[in-house]
C-alpha cells in the first residue's frame, strides 16, 4: 500500500497526463484544420501516448488498493500559428511532465516507498525520450525554416510515425 499523501500526488499526476493527452488532441485538430497531415498524425499518437500514460498509472495505483480520484481537466490551447509552435509548446510542457516526475521520484525517496519508486523508473525513462524527440523536430523546423518544399516533405515523413 501506498500513503495517502503518494495517492494524491499520483492521482495529481493522472490529471497531468491526461491534461497533455487533451493538449496534444488540441494540437493535432489544429494541424488537420491547417492540412498538415503528417503532424496531425504525430500529435494524434501524442494523445494516445498521453492516455496510455494515465491509465498505467491508474492501474498502478489499484494495485496498491489505492483510490482513483479522476478530476476536472483544465481547458487547453486550441490554435497554434505553426508546427514550430505547437512543438516548442509541447516541449516545455514535457519539461513540466519531466518535473512533476522528478518531484514523485523525491517523493517516493523521502517516503521510503520503494515499489512507487521502482514504478516511475520507467516514467523517467519515458521523459527523457519525450524531451528528446521533441526537441529532435524543434531542430529540424528551425532547420528548414520558411522552406515550404521542405516543411512538406519533413511533414509527410511524420505521417510514418
């Protein structure tokens, strides 16, 4: 079993996740409206991602026979000027997900509650591959810059994703 203040922090972070599945939902209904497909797409799997997030750790905490407490989702963003600022969003908003990670792992540690601190492990590996490939396209759009032929071709290469 974990403590109570563990179950809240947890239940903190289910609405976190599912905050970012919504955000990233948001961003790939943009992307569609603005008919760049392969984004949409990327974000789309985001969402996914985001909501496999969330469930794994509501199935973690039934596992420890702790309640689930599912709360409002704050509304999102819902247009973007262009893929470079969706993705720059994203990115600090995965750097808020990475914190809030990092602060249930100190958590974890203080409270001694080794089965949760096992648990995130796989959360903090996660991060730093999200941080990693999001920052990876940030690249490439800076890149590319105002090159229409090559925000086409780079935006259909995100539709294999």
């Amino acid at each position: 079993m974990i403590s109570q203040k563990m179950q809240e922090a947890l239940n903190t972070q289910v609405n976190a996740e599912m905050w970012s599945a919504y955000l990233y939902l948001a961003m790939s209904m943009d992307a569609t409206d603005k008919g760049i497909k392969g984004v949409a797409h990327w974000f789309r799997k985001q969402y996914e991602e985001e909501m496999e997030h969330a469930f794994k750790i509501v199935e973690y905490l039934g596992s420890q026979l702790a309640k689930v407490e599912l709360k409002a989702i704050e509304a999102v963003p819902t247009t973007w000027e262009n893929p470079l600022e969706m993705y720059v969003q994203a990115l600090a908003h995965e750097k808020k997900i990475t914190s809030n990670i990092n602060n249930l792992c100190g958590q974890a540690i203080e409270e001694k509650d080794y089965a949760t601190q096992n648990f995130l492990q796989w959360f903090v590996n996660e991060q730093v591959e999200e941080e990693a490939s999001v920052q990876e396209i940030i690249d490439t759009l800076h890149f590319i810059g105002d090159d229409q032929a090559a925000l086409f071709m780079f935006d259909n290469s995100l539709k294999g994703r």
